[in-house]
C-alpha cells in the first residue's frame, strides 16, 4: 500500500495544495467594472434605480418566476416571505434539521415556532415523510432548503403543503440557477429566497431576493422591504397593519448581479463537468459517497462539493477528523465538515426565549457529526488535472482507512 503523506509519504499535489488550482472568486468582469463606475458618476446610488429595475424581471425570469424584490440579504427575505403570507405569533413553520441559522431564525423573529424536522440519509435535504408527519392544527408553512449539492424534493413536498393547506417557501440560497422537473427553484412554492453573500454561487458582497408568480405577494413583500412603497402601484400607501421594513439593495450590487446572471451558464456548465467527472472517477472509492439529489435530472448549481463518509466502512478509530487531517497532508486542504452540527444543536438556541421544536432526528445528527465532508464551490471550477488528483488523494487515504 501506498505510504500516506501524513505518513511522510510523497503528498498526491507535490509542493502545492488544491487551492492554488482555484480560479479568483467572485469571477471579475470588465463590463462590470464599467456599469460600477457609471453608477458611481451618476450619483444614483440606490432607491431602485436603473440596474436594480433591470434585474427584477431578469433573475425573476432566470428562476422561471414573474416578480423578484431585492434586499439587504437572504435572512431578511425569509423574513419577509413570511410576513407576507400572514404568519405570525402562535403559528408553527417546519424546517430541516440541516440548514443555516437563518432559516430557523426568519419565524422566530416574527413570533412564530420553528419545527425542525429530520432529513433524508441521502439527499440531507428535509425528508417528506417527516414533514408531514409534523404537521399540527397550527403549522402555516414549511421551509424546504436546497442544501449544498442538492434539491429537495419539491413535487413531493408541495402535494404534502397543498393537501393541509400550508405555504411553501423555499429557501434557495445555495441553489442559484437550479431546476427540478423544469421549473426553477423558488417557482415551486409560493415564494422563494436566495442569498448573495460573499460565499453564494452569484455575490455582490451581500444580498438577497425573493422570488414569486402571485403579484399580491410581489407587492407586499416589496412594501415590506421598502419602508411601505410600492414598486406595482407607485405612491399609494400600505394598508395599515403592515409594519413595514427598511432592507433596500443598491444599484451597485444590482449591476454586479445582473452580469452574473448573464454568465451563469458558462460558469454552471463548468460546475456540472467537473461535478461529473468526480462522480465517474469516485465509483469504486471505498467508505465514501457523493451527496445525491432529489431526482437524478435536477439541474444544479452547486454550493459545497459534498461527499458522504460510511463510517460502517472505516477501519477502527478512524473518523472524519483523520479522515480530513490525512486528505490536507496530500494536499486536498478544502475539505470540512460543512456547518459541524444540525440546526437543533445550534448556538440560535443558547437564548432561552428561542423557543423550537424538535423532532427525534437521527439521521441529520449522525450527518452532520460524521459524515459530511465538503469542499467550496471554487473547486468545481478548477482543471481536470486538479479534478484528477483531487481523486488520487481520496484514492489513496479511502484505501488506507477503509479498504
Ligand atoms: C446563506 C444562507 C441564508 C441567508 O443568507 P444571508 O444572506 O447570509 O443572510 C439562508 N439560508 C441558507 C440555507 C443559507 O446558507
């Protein structure tokens, strides 16, 4: 058997490490450089201006939605989503047991109860049959999540919603560009949300969008966001139990995010090759799995690179810290163990006025604990050659320690 570098082996990338086969992140654009001075000369800055208007029907149309209102970031969206749609004290959301603090942190900013509800082995997205399961007299909505390399299960979880008459919005923040059975992610429900911090597959630094069909939704969520104003019926006041936000976007990240949307289908395009190339090259690879989505013809736009331990599979004592620390040594230093905990065990939660509820989740803990390991989307899109000896690497320490 081959000696591993942590082993004083000859490490996989030689002297250098995955990382110096990134390409620079956020991508530049000279087109964009020149919009972002133009707004600078203009003095017009924000306030919805010329390149935030060109962007609403634009990305709305690039998720296959009709409206799409832009804010500060993607937890004020989900905010918004569900103020808009009515949901208040006493009422329960269902989310899953993987996801970011926000999702969670969006129902108990307005007074509702966050259910956190367990996922599917696969997929780590919410599981259907334990949505449904926790639904009570008092849930209104449920937050399914996209998370890391895949898409929940829509169909499914939006027949679930119609049959108890709940809302479905759909957190999109790791899902730019994605689509499920043809139909965009944030067009499957009634609302979607999408974030576009430094870390998102589209940025402009911060950001956020919500994204719908129904114009009644676009108006109040935009009033919600806009201290009252309206975007559809200019000068007219909000009706008088809306308390209405400031979470305004401004021109430059309008600007920036625009030219994404125009390159988004040469940058996913390289996304998918190489996702590909690793999941050809993976099969065989022992203790180890690659995240799986919903259906096997989602479209993806992929946020973490995602694998699967098999901790059945590893040799005793071996977990995926050495796992990880074996895979740095040879050079494929990216890799973590996503957000390390379920949403259940997260610092939201040391506040004891955050007040959840928590099913048994057995599947979400033992993910998150041991087997996730995930890389940044910039790995996607680097050469062959670094997709190759990306494998060679897992090759060698997934033999060592699970062969
Ligand atoms: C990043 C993220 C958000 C919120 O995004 P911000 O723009 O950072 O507020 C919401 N949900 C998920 C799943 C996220 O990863």
């Amino acid at each position: 058997m081959e000696k591993l570098a942590i082993d004083g082996g000859k490490p996989v990338f030689g002297t250098k490490t995955i990382r110096d086969y990134f390409p620079s992140w956020p991508i530049p654009y000279p087109e964009t450089k020149e919009k972002l001075i133009e707004i600078y000369d203009s003095g017009k800055w924000g306030m919805c201006d010329k390149y935030e208007k060109m962007l609403m029907p634009e990305f709305a149309k690039y998720q296959g939605a009709k409206y799409s209102v832009w804010m500060c970031n993607g937890t004020t969206t989900l905010e918004c989503a569900l103020l808009a749609l009515g949901i208040g004290p006493g009422d329960e959301v269902i989310v899953p047991d993987i996801t970011w603090l926000a999702t969670a942190e969006a129902p108990l900013y307005i007074g509702a109860t966050p259910v956190i509800v367990d996922v599917d082995p696969e997929t780590m997205c919410m599981d259907p049959a334990a949505f449904e399961a926790a639904i009570t007299p008092r849930t209104k909505a449920v937050i399914p999540v996209h998370i890391y390399s895949a898409l929940a299960d829509m169909p499914k979880i939006t027949a679930i919603a119609k049959k108890h008459n709940l809302f479905v919005v759909e957190d999109c923040a790791h899902a730019h560009g994605s689509r499920q059975k043809g139909i965009g992610v944030g067009s499957h429900g009634q609302i979607g949300s999408f974030s576009f911090q430094l870390s998102k597959l589209m940025t402009a630094g911060e950001g956020g969008c919500c994204v719908t069909n129904d114009e009644e939704l676009f108006d109040k969520i935009f009033r919600l966001s806009h201290i009252g104003s309206s975007q559809l019926h200019p000068g007219t006041k909000p009706d008088s139990s809306l308390l209405c936000h400031q979470y305004r976007f401004t021109d430059f990240q309008a600007a920036i995010i625009y030219d994404q949307v125009q390159h988004a289908p040469e940058v996913f395009a390289k996304r998918n090759e190489n996702l590909a190339l690793f999941s050809k090259l993976l099969k065989g690879i022992p203790g180890l799995k690659l995240q799986k989505s919903s259906y096997e013809d989602d479209e993806r736009g992929i946020y973490f690179f995602t694998m699967l331990l098999q901790p059945e599979e590893l040799h005793d004592g071996i977990t995926r810290l050495e796992v990880t620390k074996a895979l740095a040594a040879e050079g494929f230093n990216n890799l973590f163990g996503g957000w390390g905990a379920p949403l259940h065990k997260m610092t939201l939660w040391n506040v004891p006025e955050n007040k959840y509820i928590v099913k048994d989740n057995p599947v979400s803990e033992k993910l998150m604990t041991k087997q996730v390991l995930v890389g940044c989307h910039q790995m996607l899109l680097g050469s062959t050659e670094m997709v190759e000896m990306a494998v060679e690497a897992l090759r060698k320490v997934m033999t060592a320690y699970a062969g």
